[in-house]
C-alpha cells in the first residue's frame, strides 16, 4: 500500500486533456520525480492532487480516496482537508504570505509545531537568518526556500514541490537538492517537479515522465536515462524548450486553454 | 497557446462534448425565462402595464449609467461607482447655467467658488439662457470633468490593482455628492425645463408618455451604437485590445491611454445627458436617490459581464420597470401585507431586485479560490503587528476624559461621535485591513443594530450591557449573511454586492414592520439610556451638560475594549491566519488555512464591532436617525478608515475624527467656518490620493516619519519599528486589470 496512489487520473481544460490517465505512486519516505517537456501537465498533476483543479480518476492518500466515492469532482475533497491530512505542497511562484514575517509563513502551516522546530527547518535550508525578516525584502531563491520549508512546518507526510529550484542558479540548486534528499531520507516522502534533468535524476529514486498529459516513461533514474522514448520526447525533440529557463512559461502554457 | 502544439503530433483530443445546459448557462437561461413571463403577465394584465410603462424614464437612466459603466470598464478597467453621481453632478451644473448662467467649481479653486457672468449680460431675471444653450454647455463641461477623471485619477492608477481603482471612483463619489451638499444644500425646490416634447402616445389603448418613450429609445439606440463601434471600428478593436493586453495595444500602434481618455470622456458625457433627460422628465432630481442607481446599474452591468451593451440595457430597462411594476401590483389582495405601507409597497422594495440578481450572478459565475493564472495581485497596506497599545490607549482615553469636561457642548458632541466613528472603523479594520474583503455596509449593519437595540431589546426591557450585546449579536448576523457570497467573491465583487447589501438595508429593511411597530416615524425609535446599577450614563442625565460628558468617557472605554480586541486578533493565530489568507487564498488553503471559515469569522468580528457602533449612535441620541446609518455614510466610511490606515489601530483613531459630524467637521464648522460637507469633500479627495500614492493613510505616513525621525535623533542602536521601506517598493510588476469577472 502506497502513501499516495493515483490511478486514471485526468484533468481537463475546456475541450483538451491537461493531464491523461495517469497512474503514479509515492511510498513513505521516498523521493519521486516527475519531469516532462513545458505544458506536459506536471504543474496540473499536482493541482489535481492537493485539489485546485477539477479532476476525475482516484487519488488515495493514506488510503483515503480524495477524489470522493465515485470519483465525481463535487464529491471531491478540498484543498484545505487535503492539507490537513499531511498533503503538503509549495509553488513555482513560492507564494509566500507578503504581509507576514518568514517565521509566522511557518507559523500559520504549522500552527502546533513549537517554534524551536521552525527555526530549526529554516536552519536545515540555509535560511535560518532570515526567520524575522519580512517576507518582501527577500531574494527569489531565498523565497523559494521559504516556501519549502513552509510545507515542511505542518510536518506532512508528503511535500509535492513544484520547481523547487527554478531560477536559483547551479550552486543553490546543488545545495537544494542535497537538503530535499535529506527530507526524504528523514521520512517525508517527496514528489519533486522540476525542469533540470540533472538535479531530478541525481537525486531521485524513482522517476516518472510526462507528455502531453501522459506517462510515457518510468523507472530509475538509470533507466530513465537510457529510455529513448523520454530522449525523442524531452531532450532530443524539444531540447530548446527544456532548457527554457522561464518557469513563468510552463504556468502560461498550462493555463491557455479553456480557463475562461 | 501550447508550446507543444508546435511538434507534429496531434492535439489532445477533446473529451467533453458540449451539452446544451451547463451550470454557468442554467442561470441565464432561467433569468430569460423569468423575465419573458414576466412580460407575458404585463401584455396579459393591461392594470400592470399601463404603471409600468410610466416608470420607463428611470429605467432609461439606469441603462445609461451602466452603458457608461461598462464603457468605462472597457476602456480603463474601472469599475466606476460614481456614474450616477456624475448623472445628478451633471443636470445640478445645468441648472445653475440654466438658470443663472454660472459655473460652480469646487476647491481648491476657491471655497466652491461660483463663478457667474456680469450682471445683464443674460438679462437680470432666471433663466439666464436657453435650455439647449446650457444643455450643450452642460455636455461640454461633462467632457472637460470626463478628461480630467482621466488624467488626475484614473492615468495615474492604470496600473493599479482593481481595488485601489473601485476605491478612487467611491472617493469621486464622494467628493461629487459632497460638492453637490455645498451648493445645493436643499434636496428639492429645483424645477427643470422640459427639453423632450410632452404630451402621450396611444398605443394599443396603452397611454405612453412621448418623453420617456423618446428617453428609451435614445439610450437604445445608443446602446446599439456602441455595439456597432465596438464590434466593427478600429477604435472598438482597439479599446478590446487594449482591455487584453495593454502593452500588446501599444506594440501595435494603439495608444492605450488615449482609447481610456476617449472612452472616460464618452462615458461622461453620455451619463451626464441622461441625468439630464431624467431631471427634464420629472422635472426634479433627489441627489440622494440618483446617486444610488449606481446598484441597478452595476447590477445590470454584471449580468452583461462588463461587456455586453444589449444585455446590459435590456436588464437595466427591466430593473427601471420593475419598480413602478411592483407597486402598481401591491395594490392586489394577495400581496404580502407585511411588505406594504399604506395600502402600497414599500418603497425600497424594488431595491431587492437587483440586489437579489448581482447575489445570483456572482453566486454562479464565483470561484471558490482563485485558479492558477488569475492570481488578484491584491496591494494592501501594510499591517503591521501592533507593538506599544496600553499606553497610547491609556494616553487617548485620558485625552477624551479631560475633553469631555473641558469642551463646550458642540466640541463635545463631535468628541462623542469621532470615539464612536472610531469603533466602527475598528470594524474595517479586521475586515478590510487584516483580512482584505471590502464591505461597503458597515454603516447599515450599525443601523440594524441599532434598531435592534430599540425595538427588541428596550422594548423587553432588558438591561444595559445585555441588550446591547443582543443588538451587537444580530448586526453580526447580518455581517455572517453578507459573508456567504464573500466566501465565493472577493475584491470588486464583494463590494457592489456589499453596496447593494446596504442599500437594500437602508431602503427596505428599516421600513420593515419589526422595525416599525407602533411607530409611524423611524425618528421615534427611542433607545433608553445605559446604565449599571443606576448609574445612568447616557448622552442626557446631567443637568446643564449636554451631553452628559460620561457618555464620551462611556464610548472611549468601549473603544479601548474594541481596539484591545483587534490588537488580539491580529496577535493571534486567527490573525495570522487572516493576513495569510488576505496575502494568498490558494496558498493558505494549501497550507492547511480553512479560508471560509477564516472569512466568516473575520466578516463576524468585524460585523460585531459594527453592531457596537451602531448602538453606540443610538444610544447617542437617544434614538435611531437613519439618515445616520445610510449607505453613502458606508462609503465615507471606508473613506475615512482608508485615509486613516486600514490595516492598524491607530489608524481606526485617527479616522473616527474624520467622520460627519466628528472633531474634523467641527474644526471646520466652528473654526474655519465652512460648510461642514467638505469634510465629506475632504474624505473623498484624501480617498483618491490616498489610493493613488499612499496605502499606507496618515497612520502609515505619521510612523514613517516617527521612524525617519528616531533614526536620525539616535544612531544604529534604536530599536526602530519594523517599517521596511521594503513593503512600498519591492512589488512585482501588476498584472493588467483584474476584471471583475
């Protein structure tokens, strides 16, 4: 029995299929990544999943299907109950809260931790200086790093982090991806999106790749390596679109259709 | 639009064929069908026709200013609540050309100095020239006001956040019926001409009036003018474009700040006509009443998405003829007695309308969280958390103490009003300030409380601090009703629902029966005095002293207690949580913040406060004055708790001596002796500037300048409030015009 299992999932925009049949497990205290070309339906996959968008298929997280008994969406869950039953995530924007300190960001995602934890998960991100500062005097990776340790405060049992290392550059990334490492092998189990290849495969135990909506790959990081499938798809093909380093890109792509 | 729609492979395919009827259609379609029967009953009942068609002319004004609404929104992205102010500022500039061939302009250009012609250059008796001579005069000057809007106001806040935008059109509001109180102090006793020919049209053994079947096919055809222009012209294309994308307007060659300056001088002189026609037709014009067709309107608009110029006529029109409709048939048995009058309906039942359809329209069309992409870059003012209370409030509370006694008796009423002024900005300060929902009926929920107070709880004889608990208590449940449709609608939405909320309050649910019992008079609500263990402290108990000075010390101990609440609330988690969901709903929500019942308990507390207020006016003077609690006195409300500094305590302070009537007014009344409608005058201005450059109001900008101060008077080791410049400057590019959609 998995800790999330997402069976069918699909997620549509208007007349098309952000996210087709998916399939995807995350056990206890494992890191998974999912990686994919711009407008693959990663973002949604992970909208779908702590409940911001409409979705239909089975999601099961601590063996509580999500989506509602006959997978209807009036039936599903919403984000707040998600949250509370340990289903954490973070944003490719970080959105943190602007009008309060770093400190009360951790506070209100975890309003029964103790301070002295907080401090401590700002610390094991490089971040522990910043607990009093205001929110917008802070640089884009540093709000990132927040915003990671904003999903850790309410100590979830799964964080979906959402380009946790867009924008920082390779020095920072490194270090990010040794500290989610960490968050996984402490026991919190990660599904980590993200545009660097490098940074996903060399960390992750497992990985799944999307197009167009589906998973047209999975495996280890080893066997995603070799799968030529993921190379047409993702580096041969569209090279120039994984290396776009706008993450604002893949939001506007997932976003123009249907929203209105 | 997908990047990767550009490979060779086929699109995904499509999975939801179109059904006939969805959810968002449901709505529409059963509106439509509504309103067909409803015309089947009026050609079927020629008894309800004839009245209805009688009350045409207002219905042809309320198209016309949401015409000029959605112009205006389609241009400039505002949303305008000060259109039908513009329609009465308009027709009062003709009478006085008209009439005396003068021009009022308002400060600073003088105390409202009117400027009028040497004496027989028109000849010496009224009117001074003919009435096309000023109408055409009056579109001129409707033109010049239209380009100014534009560019003092509205250029300057093209960018800004769809809110700070709603709040500079209710400062215009305010500064338009302030203006119009100086010059015209008296709300009737002015006869306009009559410029459209009289005498009536038989139709079908139908008597229709030829000026007000003229008025609506004038505003028909206008309607279908704009349609035309904007669907077939280049400067329409252009106005569309430019709505979507500003900056893409302006790579293609079009000038978006011109297409607004033409849009906003065309709205104005379009609303301005028919606020002329209007008070031609009916040969009188009520300020007040005008003022507020702005619900109808933003009704009407809402329902054509702020696009649509049919439908949003046609839906005006029917709004316009529902009111004569509904009492041309309260004169039928059937009809529910408790909603009559006098043998007829009561006169603000037609105001439930349009507010019942603005609830069902945002209702159907909200969101409960906003989605990806339409992220409402909201800027707020800063809400700092509050560090020195107990002395400061110690400080106030002696102030008020030593005033109370030393002041004369005007100086002590307003004393008394600014305290209670104070407690109700309290309210939008935890409603607005921490947790960002604009309300618009703060003053109306006072209002209910107050009539609460003295029909429920006087009248069953239940003492002091109980009754006005219980009359708190359902000024709050008000505010929990108003908070439903906030659970779905945020920003711009929220406050014309919240507007409309009010006026319904205002004009219906005061004249309620409950509310009327054995009296005929709402003035003859009577509130008895408070008091514990007989001491009576109300405004009237000690002889010579009116008012009694304990009841200012009265009110300010009972703001200390509000203000410490607020203080409370923002310390608490319940605060963090507020600024966490005013900040970023999706994010709270993500972040385990339950964000409607953060709302609901925020529009609770908020309400509460209201309720106190609004007990605290009644028991003030001794009874309930409606006119105190009116929906105008809503907007100067959150004017003056604007301008004050929404997000903190002391900014509720400052603002109570802001209020009518409060220290300000009288500063001016006494003092300056002026006319005490500039302070509404004041309100509005500082609203527009405050909502232009300083979100922050005077609270912001006296600690600023403290902060400036203590840091230079004493180096680096001065613990300096938190006021990080940080939160003016670093902010992310906005994006352009969060529509109300």
């Amino acid at each position: 029995m998995s800790l999330l299992e997402i069976r069918g999932l699909r997620v549509a925009f208007g007349g098309s299929l952000a996210v087709d049949d998916v399939d995807l497990d995350v056990d206890e205290g494992r890191l998974i990544g999912l990686i994919g070309p711009n407008g693959a339906g990663k973002t949604t996959t992970i909208d779908a999943v702590t409940g911001f968008v409409p979705s239909t298929g089975s999601v099961r997280f601590k063996d509580v299907e999500l989506q509602g008994r006959h997978g209807r969406r009036q039936r599903s869950m919403p984000p707040v109950r998600r949250a509370n039953l340990g289903l954490a995530r973070t944003w490719q924007g970080a959105d943190l809260f602007v009008d309060l300190s770093v400190l009360d960001n951790l506070r209100v995602a975890g309003e029964r931790t103790p301070d002295a934890e907080h401090h401590a998960i700002l610390d094991s991100l490089g971040v522990g200086e910043l607990a009093a500062a205001s929110v917008q005097s802070l640089s884009h990776g540093q709000r990132k790093l927040v915003g990671v340790a904003r999903a850790l405060a309410g100590h979830p049992a799964l964080v979906c982090m959402d380009e946790p290392a867009a924008g920082l550059d390779s020095s920072e990334s490194g270090f990010l991806g040794h500290r989610i490492r960490a968050i996984a092998d402490g026991g919190t189990a990660v599904l980590l999106i993200d545009h660097d290849m490098g940074l996903v495969l060399g960390i992750c135990d497992y990985v799944y790749v999307l197009d167009f909506g589906k998973v047209i790959a999975r495996g280890r990081p080893a066997e995603i390596r070799a799968d030529q499938l993921v190379l047409d798809a993702y580096l041969g093909k569209r090279h120039a679109a994984a290396q776009d380093p706008d993450p604002a890109s893949e939001g506007a792509a997932g976003d123009g259709v249907g929203q209105r | 639009m997908n990047p990767s729609a550009t490979a060779s492979e086929p699109l995904p395919r499509a999975v939801r064929p179109r059904t006939w009827l969805t959810t968002k259609q449901a709505p529409a379609i059963v509106g439509g069908l509504l309103v067909v029967a409803w015309l089947v009953v009026l050609v079927t009942h020629k008894s309800q026709l004839q009245p209805t068609l009688l009350g045409v002319d207002t219905g042809a004004l309320i198209a016309a200013v949401a015409l000029s609404a959605t112009l205006t929104y389609r241009g400039s992205g505002v949303v305008n609540f000060s259109v039908a102010a513009m329609a009465m500022y308009a027709s009062f500039i003709f009478y006085d050309l008209w009439q005396f061939g003068a021009i009022f302009f308002p400060p600073p250009f003088g105390t409202l100095t009117l400027v009028t012609p040497p004496p027989g250059s028109f000849g010496s008796q009224p009117p001074a020239m003919g009435v096309w001579w000023a109408f055409v005069g009056t579109l001129c000057i409707c033109a010049v006001m239209g380009l100014l809007f534009h560019l003092l106001i509205f250029r300057p806040l093209r960018n800004a956040p769809a809110l700070a935008k709603v709040a500079a059109s209710i400062g215009l509001y305010l500064v338009l019926f302030a203006i119009i109180q100086v010059r015209f102090p008296s709300s009737s006793g002015y006869s306009f001409p009559s410029l459209l020919p009289t005498g009536t049209w038989s139709i079908g053994g139908v008597v229709v009036p030829k000026d007000q079947g003229i008025l609506v096919g004038m505003v028909v055809v206008v309607a279908a003018v704009l349609w035309a222009i904007f669907r077939y012209t280049r400067f329409g294309l252009a106005t569309r474009a430019a709505a979507e994308n500003q900056r893409g307007a302006l790579i293609l060659g079009y000038n978006p700040n011109l297409l607004a300056m033409i849009n906003w001088v065309a709205s104005t002189v379009l609303v301005g006509a028919f606020g002329l026609f209007l008070a031609s037709i009916q040969t009188t014009i009520d300020p007040y009443q005008i003022t507020l067709l702005i619900v109808p309107a933003l009704a009407a608009a809402l329902v054509g998405r702020f696009r649509s110029f049919p439908v949003v006529v046609i839906v005006a029109l029917v709004f316009g003829a529902t009111q004569q409709w509904i009492l041309a048939i309260s004169v039928q048995t059937w009809f529910p007695s408790w909603l009559t009058s006098q043998g007829s309906a009561l006169q603000g039942l037609p105001t439930l309308i349009p507010f019942l359809v603005i609830l069902a329209v945002l209702f159907f069309r909200g969101e409960r969280l906003p989605s990806r992409g339409s992220e409402a870059a909201l800027r707020m003012p800063k809400a700092s958390e509050p560090r020195f209370v107990l002395v400061p409030m110690l400080v106030i509370l002696a102030t008020v103490i030593a005033c109370s006694f030393a002041f004369d008796a005007s100086w002590r009423f307003a004393l008394e009003i600014s305290v209670i002024a104070a407690v109700l900005c309290a309210s939008l300060t935890v409603l607005t300030g921490f947790m960002g929902q604009v309300s618009l009926m703060q003053m109306t929920i006072g209002g209910v409380s107050a009539f609460v107070l003295s029909k429920f709880a006087d009248a069953h004889h239940i003492p002091f601090p109980f009754g006005a608990i219980i009359a708190a208590g359902a000024g709050m449940l008000i505010g929990l009703l108003a908070a439903v449709p906030a659970l779905r609608i945020r920003g711009v939405n929220l406050a014309i629902a919240t507007l409309a909320a009010g006026v319904v309050i205002e004009q219906f649910v005061y004249f309620l029966p409950i509310f009327r019992t054995g009296y005929s008079q709402q003035s003859q609500a009577n509130v008895a005095p408070p008091s514990i263990f007989g001491f009576k402290f109300g405004p009237g108990n000690w002889s010579g002293w009116i008012p009694d000075p304990a009841f200012p010390v009265f009110c300010a101990l009972v703001l200390g207690l509000v203000i410490w609440s607020v203080v409370a609330v923002r310390r608490s988690r319940l605060g963090r949580r507020m600024l966490a969901v005013r900040s970023n709903e999706r994010a709270a929500a993500a972040a385990g913040v339950n964000v409607a019942g953060t709302k609901l308990i925020a529009f609770a507390i908020s309400a509460f406060i209201a309720g106190i207020g609004g007990t605290l006016f009644a028991y003030s003077i001794s009874g309930v004055d409606t006119t105190t609690f009116s929906s105008v006195n809503s907007l100067l409300l959150i004017a003056i708790a604007y301008l004050g500094g929404i997000a903190v305590w002391e900014g509720a302070v400052i603002s109570g001596l802001l209020f009518q009537a409060g220290i300000f007014a009288t500063f001016l009344a006494n003092i300056v002796h002026v006319n005490v409608n500039y302070a509404v005058y004041i309100a509005g201005i500082g609203l527009i500037l405050a909502s232009i450059n300083n979100q922050e109001g005077i609270s912001g900008t006296v600690r600023d300048t403290l902060a400036r101060f203590g840091r230079r008077a004493t180096p680096p080791a001065a613990p300096t409030p938190r006021v990080a410049p940080a939160g003016s400057q670093v902010r992310p590019p906005s994006p352009t015009a969060v529509g109300p959609d």
